[in-house]
C-alpha cells in the first residue's frame, strides 16, 4: 500500500503516464477554493497526517527500516549540504541575504533534475524533470535569499510525490520524518546561518516560527502520551539539552534559542502560549489546525504552489 492511500501510478494507468512540469494555478485570492477542492491539497494534507500517525511517541533514535532510496535522500541532502561547505558567504554591507546563496542556489538549479534521477527506480526516472521542481522549490528563494513554511511544504510535497510513484512505501514512513525530513531540516538551519536568510512571510513575534512548521507538528506527535515530558517543559533549557537529540520539537526549540536572544516569551510568544497547553494531543491537534488556518489556507504562500500530474490542481473525484 501507498502512503498517499494510493497505488503507485503505475498499476491506475499502466505503463503509459505522461508526467508533467508543475506550473502555478492559485494566482488569486478567489482560486483558494480551487486549491482547497484539488486532489493535491487532500493528497499533501493526508501525506502530512500519515506520517504524523507513524510518529506518534517514538524517538528520533529508535530502530526503523532504511530503505535503499531512504539511503540515496540522505545522500542528496548531504551532497547540498557539501555545497554550502564550497561556497562560503561573500563580504557585503548587508548583514542579511548573502548573495553566496545564490550561487549556491545556481548549482542546485542546473543539477536538481540529475540528482532526482538517481534516487528514482529505473523505470520512473521519467518522472525526474516533474519531481525536481519541489525539490528546487524547497530551499529557499533566490531572489529575495528568503526561506519559509511554502518551502518547507515544498519539501513534503517532493517526497509525497516520491510516495506517489512507489519509490517511497508506507513502511518508509519513520525513515522518511527521522532520517529524510530531520536531515532536511539540519541542511535547512545551515543555509538560514550560513546565508543569514530572511524569513518569508513571516508573522514576526506572533509567527509560530521564522522558518518551520512541520517538525513542530511531527515533534509534538513524538511526545503523545509521554510518561515524563510534558507541554510545559520545553521552555526549560536542560530539558531541551538533554533530550533534543530524541524528539525533533526539542531540536527546534534548540535552534530557536542559539539563534534569538532575549526572553522566550518574547521573541516566541506562540511557542510560549503552546507551553502551557496540558497535553501533547492537544498540541498537535492544534498545530494541525494552525497550519491548515496560517499555511495551507493563507494566499500568499499557496500562490508559489505548483501542480503537476502528481500533485493535481483536479478536483478530488466525489
């Protein structure tokens, strides 16, 4: 069975299925409904449930299968990740925005499409031109040197699509948040340091966070129904120091605090408001809810969204 809740396409189609370019189709405020309607969104907001089921109160540390296109994901992110090594930030008056990146985003440009065909089976790399987009999509952009949760769902949507075409399986599922997804996000914090990049989009003080979304969704799901952790105790540095190596929340609230200063009621009042809920059930819940009411339902970061074969701006069929 698929992740999606879908065969891989094959088996619908057989061996002929045109792939296609993902191309913009939300380019109003009244095609949000388009959007919310669309097999892409039920398709994406299902990938994001799945997972966030799979992960319900394991560590980051416990035992899972990696398959050999798990293996190759890693190897991806880490040939990026030797990129940011080669191309050291530039000397320019701004502090914010360093135009490195973009020499840096050049590369991944020009060699997306190449290193998506190697981590497809033999028989979809046709399927590479059409996947690479969200890869691409989801480091940042380079003209602004902005990165934000559009990219972030970017990234889902390319290993939702990777699911979709059987490459990834539903026994991939704590590969896919624990080694793919944590590994993105290592890759992702580089970048936003190294580069200093903007946040985009961001809702300032009252944003759940500059950069993420989903590890807090997925990091929450980690801690239900946890003997010890509670909501609470995330906003205590030693808890943060001694577990954040197993639960993704904490490795997020790691980076906020080396990143920020000041108190964290302050500059993360969301994140201090979601302390004092009493438990981690009713944290996801909410997060799910707040990322479907600031993401998913917000036009300035769907209108980026692109839609292909895979991720189908069609109507889900009733």
């Amino acid at each position: 069975s698929n992740l999606c809740n879908l065969e891989p396409f094959t088996s619908q189609t057989g061996a002929s299925f045109t792939f296609m370019v993902p191309k913009k189709e939300i380019s109003m405020v009244p095609d949000m409904g388009k959007w919310k309607r669309s097999q892409a969104y039920a398709d994406y907001i299902g990938f994001i449930l799945t997972l966030n089921e799979g992960v319900k109160g394991k560590k980051l540390t416990c035992e899972y299968k990696v398959s050999e296109t798990v293996e190759k994901l890693v190897d991806l992110l880490g040939t990026l990740d030797r990129w940011i090594n080669e191309t050291p930030p530039v000397d320019q008056p701004s502090r914010f925005g360093n135009k490195a990146y973009r020499t840096w985003f050049a590369k991944l440009d020009q060699e997306a499409e190449a290193l998506v065909s190697v981590v497809l089976p033999a028989d979809k790399r046709a399927a590479a031109p059409e996947i690479a987009v969200y890869l691409k999509e989801s480091v940042g952009n380079s003209t602004r040197i902005d990165y934000g949760t559009g990219h972030e769902a970017a990234f889902a949507a390319f290993l939702c699509c990777l699911c979709k075409v059987g490459a990834l399986r539903v026994d991939d599922q704590l590969a896919i948040v624990f080694k793919v997804f944590n590994r993105y996000l290592e890759v992702m914090r580089k970048l936003q340091k190294t580069y200093r990049m903007e946040p985009a989009g961001s809702q300032g003080v009252w944003g759940l966070d500059d950069f993420q979304f989903l590890p807090f969704i997925w990091g929450s799901s980690q801690f239900i129904d946890h003997p010890t952790l509670e909501p609470r105790h995330f906003v205590d540095e030693r808890v943060v120091n001694e577990h954040h190596q197993d639960y993704m929340f904490l490795e997020c609230i790691k980076f906020i605090n080396e990143m920020k200063t000041g108190p964290f009621a302050e500059h993360s009042n969301q994140l201090w408001n979601i302390s004092a809920v009493p438990s981690w059930s009713k944290v996801n819940q909410g997060l799910i809810r707040m990322y479907k009411a600031e993401c998913l339902e917000k036009f300035p970061v769907i209108q980026h969204f692109k839609f292909g074969s895979l991720l189908s701006i069609q109507p889900v069929k009733p």
